[in-house]
C-alpha cells in the first residue's frame, strides 16, 4: 500500500509516517517509480506507535520495543524492560509538570501583584516593567 492509504488507515499523515521510517521504526519499499509501498504489518506497528505516543513515550523510546511493536501490545502484560523506560518517561513528565506548576504559580502571583495599587508593595509597575528602560520607545 502506498504512504497516503497508510496513513488514512492509522489515522496518521504522510509526514509523519515519514519521520517514523527515519527514525527507524516502520519500513518500506522503493516502488519502480519512487514511491513507498508499505505491507499490510505496518498498519499494526503504526497504530501501536501513535498510542504509545500518545501515552507519552517517545519515538526514542520505542525503538529498543521494535520487535514487540507487531502485536497487540496494549493487552499484552509489558515486559520489565517495557516497565523501565515507561517509569523513566512518566518521571521525565513528572518534572515537567512540577516545573509548569511552578511557573504557573509564579505568573499568578505576578498578576496578583500587578493589579495593587502603585506603592502598595512590590509589583508590576510601568516604569520599570518589560519594555522600559534604555531603548525604549515614547513616540507611541
């Protein structure tokens, strides 16, 4: 089958079908004409990539998974190996979400401050928030 019907059959795009093989993880033949041509297994191994995706693991991450990447792999009890780099990604994840919260927080504080009156504490203030200082522009 070709890169397009692959792709509307996983619910994917030519494009990133692309970067899958690139990345090593589906393969395809050279039609006479150029094109892809992709055998009926890699419906499978793309619909299995793009829900590990989606749970979160990277393309770097399944590449040593490319054997188990042919089945069902969502039923099937993971193997310990599977285990590790799941548990390496969710704490990857966890950080991020630690430092987005963090950030957050800090925002609604900063917006918290800036609605204060002038004076009444640290804050927000005109003249010395972003775009002032050296450089800055008066003429409107």
């Amino acid at each position: 089958m070709l890169i397009g019907e692959l792709a509307r059959r996983t619910g994917s795009t030519a494009r990133a079908l692309r970067h899958y093989e690139q990345a090593g993880l589906i393969d395809s033949e050279r039609a006479a004409n150029g094109y892809r041509e992709y055998g009926e297994p890699a419906v499978v191994r793309v619909r299995n990539i793009r829900a590990l995706v989606a749970a979160g693991l990277t393309l770097e991450d399944l590449r040593p998974l490319l054997g188990c990447l042919d089945g069902d792999v969502m039923s099937r009890p993971p193997s310990e190996r599977v285990l590790g780099i799941a548990r390496e990604r969710l704490a990857v994840l966890e950080r991020r979400i630690a430092a987005q919260t963090d950030a957050r927080d800090r925002l609604v504080a900063a917006l918290a401050a800036a609605g204060r009156e002038p004076g009444e504490g640290p804050g927000i203030e005109p003249e010395n928030g972003p775009g002032s200082g050296p450089g800055r522009r008066t003429d409107g």
